[in-house]
C-alpha cells in the first residue's frame, strides 16, 4: 500500500483520540520508567501518553514515515523512530506498552502481543485496542462494491483483515504470564455528517487496500460506488446525519 495520510487520518482525530483515552485511563502503571506507543501514528495517542506520564521517558513507533514526520511536529523533543512491532523488542525498563488500533493490521499479531507481553518486566502492562469491525457494513461493503464494477480484476486479490478472535482467545494467550487481564468491547456510534463522511472516515484506513491500486478514474468510480451503498446501508437520522457503529476490542494486561 501507499504511505498512510496523517492529514485524512485526522480528519477525525476527536473520534480517533477517544477509544485511546478510554485504554489509557484502565492501565493500572502509575510510575512508568519507558513508555512505548507502538504504531504511534500522528502522535495524538502518543500526546495523551505524555501528559498521563510526565516523568516517564515516552517514545512512538511507525512503520509510516509520513506519520512519523507528524508526531516529530506535534511532539518535539520525544523519540519517534521507524519500526515495525513484528520486529521490535522492548527493553529492560518499558513498563507500559500501548498498541491503539495497530494491531489487526499484524496478521500474526497473537504471536507478537504474546512475545512483547512476555519479554516486559514484572508490573508492566500492555493496553491494545482493535478495530473488531470486520461485519460492520462498512466493511462488508467494500468488498461488495470491489467485486461489482470495472476494478473487479485489479481487485481481485486484495484482502481485508480477517476477523478478532473473540475475548477468550486474548484471555488464555496472556493469562500465562499475566497477573490481572482487562478485556472489554465498546461500540461506538459517531455521529457524521452523511454518507461521504463515512466515506472519508475509512478512505483512512480500512477503505485504503481498494483505493491505492486504482487509478485515478478507477478510485473515483469506486468511491462513488461504494458511497451509494453506504448511503443505503446507514440511514438518515432526525436531523440527516447518521450514525456510523464502531465495536473496538480493548485488552489490558499487566505482567506477573
């Protein structure tokens, strides 16, 4: 895929920001010596991360140089770097990892959380929250739309994440090694202005492995195609906007 867009990225960042805030508030390290925001993005997660932990020293990685150049603007003077978390390894004093919508993207990202959960200290923490959208209509829809139009052939092989586990998976991978688990859903339902704002909420990220191989004709016929079944498939409220569910998975677990 192409570069991540920080800017389309925040267009929203108040509904973005939030289910951060929320996993934040339920990890139970007060006094964290490193803290490391994995798939740090534009540095809005990040910034909640220093404000909580104003001793600590806060770093964020991405593997998105575009977001990174973001982050470096809106928080001078911490640490962003590239990476990527199948490879990365948290050192002797990270007391606090946090993974805010990062990784579902990993398509071996049980494996990952369990070796990063595991290599942490005693008392440390890891706090995720993932997208658990996948049926939404959303996202059911964008395949739809990519199977049912001229792009159907560039489409073809591109795939979508594959669904969470459910909560009991998360829950026996970590309690080895854990000594307390938090796992909660939250659906949220933002408020948009319409069906092309939806639009613009997953041109961001999930909508992005059916835009980016099309070219500009194509994207723009797709886009149009796939607004008019979300223009069905999310009706107007009272007041002409809709609501657009959002379930997210949240997981925190702290090391025995």
């Amino acid at each position: 895929m192409k570069d991540w867009s920080a800017g389309q990225y925040l267009k929203f960042e108040d509904e973005r920001t939030r289910p951060s805030a929320e996993l934040l508030a339920r990890v139970p390290v007060e006094a964290p010596r490193e803290v490391v925001d994995i798939g740090c993005g534009p540095g809005n997660s990040t910034e909640l991360l220093v404000a909580r932990y104003p001793a600590a020293r806060v770093s964020g990685f991405d593997t998105s140089p575009a977001m990174l150049e973001a982050a470096r603007k809106r928080l001078p003077g911490h640490d962003f770097f590239q990476a990527s978390a199948s490879d990365w390894q948290p050192g002797p004093q990270t007391d606090v990892v946090f993974a805010n919508a990062v990784f579902q993207w990993l398509p071996d990202h049980p494996a990952v959380m369990a070796r990063l959960f595991e290599a942490l200290p005693s008392g440390a923490a890891i706090a995720v929250q993932m997208p658990d959208n996948i049926a939404e209509p959303s996202h059911v829809l964008m395949r739809q739309t990519a199977e049912d139009g001229p792009w159907a052939s560039v489409l073809a092989s591109v795939s979508q994440r594959r669904p969470l586990p459910e909560p009991g998976f998360y829950y026996d991978l970590l309690r080895p090694h854990a000594a307390d688990i938090d796992i909660w859903h939250t659906a949220y339902n933002h408020v948009m202005d319409d069906a092309t704002a939806i639009v613009e909420w997953v041109k961001a990220t999930g909508l992005r492995p059916f835009v980016d191989p099309l070219d500009d004709d194509l994207r723009a016929g797709f886009l149009e195609a796939y607004r008019a079944r979300i223009e069905r498939a999310y009706p107007a409220r009272v007041d002409g906007k809709r609501l657009l569910r959002f379930p997210r998975l949240f997981i925190v677990a702290r090391r025995a």
